[in-house]
C-alpha cells in the first residue's frame, strides 16, 4: 500500500509538472501572437502625429487663397516698391508721430485684372503704403492711402528721410500662386505632429508659393517669421485689446477674425537698402468688407524680425 501511493503521488507530480510546462508554452504563444497583431495593425494604421498632419494638409489645402507676388516689372508701370510716391495733387503726405511717414509702396489695382480678381479689393484705384517706426507695436505702423485720381509726378517728402529709411525704387508686376495658410493659421500644436513636418511632407504643395525667398505680396497668407495666428491679432489689435494666451479666445473674436485679408506683405529687401530692424516684415492687413467699399483707414499691420 505504500509503495503503491508512492507510485501515485510521483505519477501526480509528474502530471502536474507537464500541465505546467504546457501552461507556460500556451503563455508564451499567446504572447508572441498578440504582439504580431499589434504590429500588424500598426502597419496598416498610420500613426497619431501621421494622421494628424495628414489632416492639417487637407485643411490647408481647402483653405487656399489666390496671391500676387510683385516681381520686377517686365514693362514698367504705375506699381513699385521704393522710391517716391506719385502722389495725386489732392492727396498730401501724411505724417507720422516725429514727422513725414515713410513712403513704401504703391500699387494700381486695376493692373490685378488681367492676372486675378480679388474680389474683397476695389476693381480701380490706387494704394499708397506709408510706415512710422515710432508707431511699431500699433496696429497704424503703416498707413494705407486709396485714391481714385490720377498720379501725379514723384512727390518729394516734406523734410529728408533719415538714410536708413531711403529705399532705392523697384517697379514691379504681379506673379499668381496659391497661396495655403501655415499650421499656426489653425493654431495646431506641432507637437503632436512629430517628424512629419519634413520637406517631403511639404512637397503636396508644389503648386503653392510658401515664401522661401524675399517677397513682397498682395493677398493670400503671410509668411510668418514667428508662430502665431495673425487673423486673430489684427482683431485683437483692431479692438485695442491684448490677447490672454492662457485664456481661450472668445467666439465673437473668432467669427471678426475670419474677415481680415492680408493687403499687403512687404519684405526687407536689400537692393533696395529696406530693412525691417533685423531681416524682418511688415504685414498689412485689412477687414475684407472695409477695402471692397474701399475704406483703408482702419488697416492693422503687424511686424515681426528674427
């Protein structure tokens, strides 16, 4: 009797040793194969920041507006960057907080015809871009003078200019490009894009200006030199308010921001001696209701430098 359950107790132990093992090598399996569906499923689902910034091109891509860029003029024109202003006989030079403004650039409308309607802009008349630097940081940093009448010969400022802010003249033409807004237009955190914000991921808007060189424009979206989302500035700036970046931004904001259009984006430019303090922009925008009654006295410019 003992030797029998002596037998039976090692025949028990084996048993349970081989249930074991089987136990662990069912773990093991289980293991390695849910590992291989997960991996499998990562292959055919792209990743968060993937799929994030595949979707922040799509809204880039809808969101496309026309640009001109204004480009040495093949025929010279009424249209320039630099030099005198042709000022009308009844338009006078405006003046700034120290004295006369500096004249920047002046543009004929009508000369948008035969490249792009923008239909937020007059279909005639004439801009006159003037800037203050003592008026940097406020949304009248340059002033924007729209005439009807005809130009008259370049007018001479009041008093010289200081050297620094005496551009050489440049007549330009207009070149259409699409024109997409950046990431921060939708104010995206690029965090959660990872590394897919590399060249080829650029590469889906070939047909699009993104302001890899100096440039000067008329409509579309600016180049940023600084993160930001410059619609909603300009209705801050235009409220006189200042934006609490810890606070979410009221709808009321949001819905007056979608009316701002970029009027102007001037560069610095160094054949024509322009320099915006180091290397920067200006960027003129106006309410797209306010220019097509051609109203331009309630522009906001905004700069920014490296």
């Amino acid at each position: 009797m003992i030797a029998d359950g002596g037998h039976s107790a090692a025949g028990l132990a084996v048993t349970l040793v081989m249930l074991a093992a089987v136990a662990t090598l069912l773990a093991v399996m289980l293991f390695v194969l849910r590992r291989e569906l997960s991996a499998a499923a990562s292959r055919r689902r792209p990743s968060q920041a993937s799929a994030g910034w595949a979707g922040i091109r799509a809204r880039m891509r809808r969101a496309a507006r026309p640009t001109l860029l204004l480009v040495p003029a093949r025929e010279p024109g009424f249209s320039k960057v630099g030099g005198l202003p042709e000022l009308p006989a009844c338009v006078g030079w405006p003046t700034g907080d120290l004295g006369p403004r500096i004249f920047v650039a002046q543009i004929d409308l009508a000369a948008f015809q035969p490249h792009v309607q923008l239909d937020w802009l007059p279909s005639e008349g004439r801009l006159y871009a003037f800037f203050d630097e003592e008026r940097n940081g406020c949304p009248d940093v340059v002033r924007i003078l729209y005439a009807l009448e005809p130009p008259g010969p370049p007018a001479e400022p009041p008093q010289p200019a200081p050297k620094k802010w005496r551009f050489e003249e440049r007549r330009v033409g207009f070149m259409k490009f699409n024109s997409v807004p950046s990431p921060d237009w939708f104010e995206v955190d690029y965090a959660t894009l990872g590394d897919q914000l590399d060249d080829e991921a650029w590469s889906t808007f070939e047909d699009c200006d993104l302001g890899e060189e100096i440039e000067h424009r008329i409509g579309g979206y600016p180049t940023e030199i600084q993160g930001g989302q410059m619609a909603l500035e300009c209705e801050y700036m235009r409220r006189g308010l200042t934006r609490d970046y810890n606070d979410d931004v009221p709808d009321a904001i949001r819905r007056a921001a979608r009316e701002w259009r970029l009027l102007l984006q001037i560069d610095s430019d160094p054949a024509l001696n322009m320099n915006w303090w180091d290397g920067g922009r200006l960027y003129v925008f106006v309410r797209a209701k306010d220019a097509a009654r051609g109203d331009f006295s309630k522009t906001v410019t905004i700069t920014q430098t490296h």
